[in-house]
C-alpha cells in the first residue's frame, strides 16, 4: 500500500504494556526541542493545556517503510494521525488548547518536508538525540537501527502531565478522542 493517509483494514492493535503508566503526574524537565517553525519549544514552560502527540515517523513519498512495518503493532498510521489532528487544531484551540506539537524521533529537515507536504498549522517537534524521550522514559521501540517513539498522546496542563492516551489505536482517531476528552474536562 504506497497511499500513507489510508490505513489497512488487518492492522495489528498494541496492547497497553504499561510504557506511559508512570507519566500522569509527571513534571516535565527542561528540554529545548527544534520544531518545523523554526524555533526551540521546552514544553515545560509552557503555560495552559498543551496537546503533544508522539508518533514513531512520517514515511517519505516513493519511499518503503521499513520491512514488516505494517506488523508492528502501532506502527502504521502517522500520517493519518498527523491529518487528523490538522484537521481539529481549530477546535482544539478553541476549547482553550493552548498549543498542539507532533513529536518524533526524525530530525527536523524530514519533518519540514511532512509538515509542509500535509499542510500542518502546528509545529513537529524532534527528539533526534533522545533527550527528551530519555528523561521521561518514554515507550520506545527499535527498527532497522531506528530508536522510534511507540504512539501516544500527552496532555500537558502547565508544565506536568495530566493526562495519556496509550497506547493510541487506530492512529486517525487519536485528534477526535483528545477533543472530546477536552471538551469533558474543560479548564
């Protein structure tokens, strides 16, 4: 399948493994992360409800993911999520999200071009070097001598982490859950 926003219908679902059950409550550590917009985002200084989903990569045009992608459980789908969330970013803003980012572990130059190809009215936001991932132990998993982000969703209220979805399935989705967990639990 070389269309990346469709998803097949015979995906592996991921089971909760228990990766994200520490990070409720968490504070976040100062990380400064490069994004698409060409600034650095420390999400730990951020003020208000701050929406980050973590995805483990954008595949490239003409470009095959890597063998046996489909079968990792939540690997597919990032395109669609990225979509997904593009597509409610107005709502989520105006249910009082102060901020929407995507993370990955890919470096910035491979994010702008996924940004700009999709249109994306937020900024992606790269871990390359595992920092950020690292320091809050963040749900990984390792492919072709790739360390990737396992999909999940943090919702981030002034700095700590409030709330997680985890693990995220089906990836397309992910924006419609995070906007009505919004709407439930308003600031």
């Amino acid at each position: 399948m070389n269309d990346w926003t469709q998803l097949p219908d015979d995906l592996p679902v991921p089971e909760d493994d228990g990766g994200a059950r520490h990070l409720p409550g968490l504070e976040l550590p100062i990380t400064r992360l490069p994004g698409t917009h060409g600034r650095t985002v420390d999400l730990s200084s951020l003020s208000g409800r701050v929406v980050v989903f973590c995805y483990p990569r954008t595949g490239e045009p003409n470009v095959p993911n890597p063998d046996g992608w489909d079968a990792i459980p939540g690997a597919r789908g990032c395109t669609p999520q990225s979509c997904a969330f593009r597509d409610a970013h107005a709502d989520l803003l105006a249910h009082g999200v102060s901020h929407v980012f995507g993370l990955s572990t890919q470096p910035t130059a491979y994010q702008r071009e996924v940004a700009e190809r999709l249109d994306l009215p937020y900024p992606l936001l790269s871990d390359h070097t595992l920092d950020f991932a690292s320091t809050i132990n963040l749900p990984t998993f390792r492919v072709d001598g790739m360390v990737l982000l396992k999909r999940l969703t943090l919702i981030i209220e002034d700095g700590a982490i409030g709330h997680v979805f985890y693990p995220v399935f089906p990836p397309h989705t992910n924006a419609a859950d995070v906007l009505g967990f919004i709407r439930r639990y308003p600031r």
